[in-house]
C-alpha cells in the first residue's frame, strides 16, 4: 500500500497517477471530501486527515509499505514558521507511530542553505524526519516550471513577464511537476537503508528563455522585465502578504547562487520548458473561454 499526501496537488497527483497506472494499491490522504470522489473514482483508498493531525494521520500510515509526504505550502509564514513546525510535529509522531517500511518526503533545492528563507520550512522537515528510525528520501527538485504560470496571461496580453528572477539572462536549475511525480513513484518502490537525498532538475532556464519560449508559444513578441529589489516589499503586501521577508529572501538565494543543489549527481527529467508553457497557455486559454 502506497499511502500520498497532497495527492490534489499537482505532484502528488502526477505520483499517484503514475502508481495507479503500474496496478499499485494508493491510499489518498485526503483533507477536503470533496475532492474524495474523484480518487475514488481512479480507485483508490480514501482515508481522510489533515496534516496538523497526528491521530488522523496515523491511521491513515498504518500498514503502509511507503508513505510519500507533501508538506503544504506556506508562501506567507509567521515569523518562526510555527504553522510548519506543527505539520512537522504531527507529520514525525504520525510516521513514528505507524512505522511504515520507507517514507519519500517532497522537499527542494536548497534545502541545506543556512540563510534563512521560505524553503527553511523544508530544511525543518528534512532535519525532523531524520530523526527517525525509518528509511528516508528527501527529494529536492529545482525550481517548478510552473510557476511561470503568472506569466501566461502578461504575455498573451501585454507581450511583457515581470520577473522577480534576475539578472534575465542567469539560468537556474528548473523541473516540470510531471517528472517530479514520475520519479516519486519509481523511488517509492526502491529498497534503501537509512536517509538519502535525490535531487533532480529538467531543464536550466532564465527569464528571457521564460519570455522567449513564450513568444514561441503565443505567436506573438515577448520580453521579460526586472522587478527592482527595493519594490517587492511594497509590492508583496500590497497583495495581501503579512510577511513577505522569507519569500524575498528565497529569490534572494536563486538570484544570489545560494539556493542550488547540495551534489554533484543531479538526475536529469525529460519535460522541456516548452511542453510545459503550451499545457499552461492551453490552460489558460481554456478558462478564459
């Protein structure tokens, strides 16, 4: 039994997806029933939990060969990460008590960074999770292909993205969610002892690639733009953000160089920057229909 967490979300749904495609029993850890119907549907198990619920949570990893663990995202955390740290808590207790064969948590490039910064979430995650007696993978993937999500419409419309990313012509290391997912189900189904780290990239890609794969994409002229550092602060909580440090803080890192990967051994995915962008424009264009 293959018990995943954030199965609704794009790379628990890719996982999933692709377990369930092998014939493999999945169990969706689930917090909203009404997203229940449609994993049931593919069939899988339901159990339903949230991911600040110890109890709930370890009925749903009980008997569980691997258990994959997503942690929500938290884009405006408090200072100290408290709403993370209560994850983690319930997350640890929940897999110590269950005492599933393996566990496969989501976590990112960069995790080992010592600044601190958005993805110092997942850093509180990884250092947790080795704590225990349980075979562990932490999977670090770079930067999410789509994210450039937001820039579909800019571009369809004003021909310019705007870039928090610089200098535009710097490539970092970029994954599509797709191959993510992909390797998450060939590493569930691994034997390994003691804690590992996998990291994995699709593609490097700068701002003006974003912008340039755009133009291909859209049929129309595209070029990226720099969002000056000194006003993202204003910028961030004119749209609504109470705590915008830690997400500055992490482009910080990307622009800077010190959010990268720990070693030198990257597996390598096969979804092209390309491939992404038109499923994003396609999807766009669908909605706006």
């Amino acid at each position: 039994m293959y018990v995943i967490t954030g199965i609704t979300g794009k790379v628990g749904g890719a996982l999933a997806h692709n377990l369930l495609k092998a014939g493999l029993p999945v169990r969706a850890v689930i917090r909203d029933a009404g997203k229940a119907a449609y994993w049931a549907d593919q069939g899988c198990e339901i159990a339903f939990a949230a991911m600040e619920d110890a109890q709930a949570l370890t009925e749903a990893f009980k008997g569980a060969t691997a258990v994959f663990i997503l942690p929500p995202p938290g884009f405006d955390p408090q200072p100290g990460f408290p709403e993370a740290r209560v994850v983690i808590a319930a997350v640890s207790q929940a897999l110590k008590a269950a005492a599933p064969q393996r566990v496969l948590c989501l976590s990112t490039i960069g995790a080992q960074a010592k600044e601190l910064n958005l993805l110092t979430q997942r850093t509180l995650m990884e250092q947790a999770l080795s704590a225990l007696d349980i075979p562990v993978t932490f999977l670090r993937p770079g930067w999410f292909m789509e994210n450039a999500a937001y820039d579909v419409s800019s571009a369809r419309d004003t021909g310019v993205i705007h870039s928090f990313l610089q200098p535009l012509d710097k490539r970092i290391p970029m994954v599509a969610t797709a191959d993510i997912g992909t390797l998450a189900a060939q590493l569930l189904q691994q034997d390994w002892a003691g804690h590992r780290v996998v990291e994995l990239e699709s593609q490097w890609v700068s701002p003006n690639d974003i912008a340039q794969t755009l133009a291909q994409v859209l049929g129309r002229d595209v070029r990226a733009d720099v969002v000056e550092r000194d006003t993202w602060e204003p910028l961030l909580r004119g749209q609504g953000a109470h705590n915008p440090l830690p997400r500055m803080r992490m482009v910080d890192g990307f622009n800077e160089g010190w959010i990268c990967f720990e070693h030198d051994q990257v597996l390598k995915g096969t979804t092209s920057l390309l491939t992404v962008l038109r499923e994003l424009a396609d999807k766009t264009a669908e909605s706006n229909a």
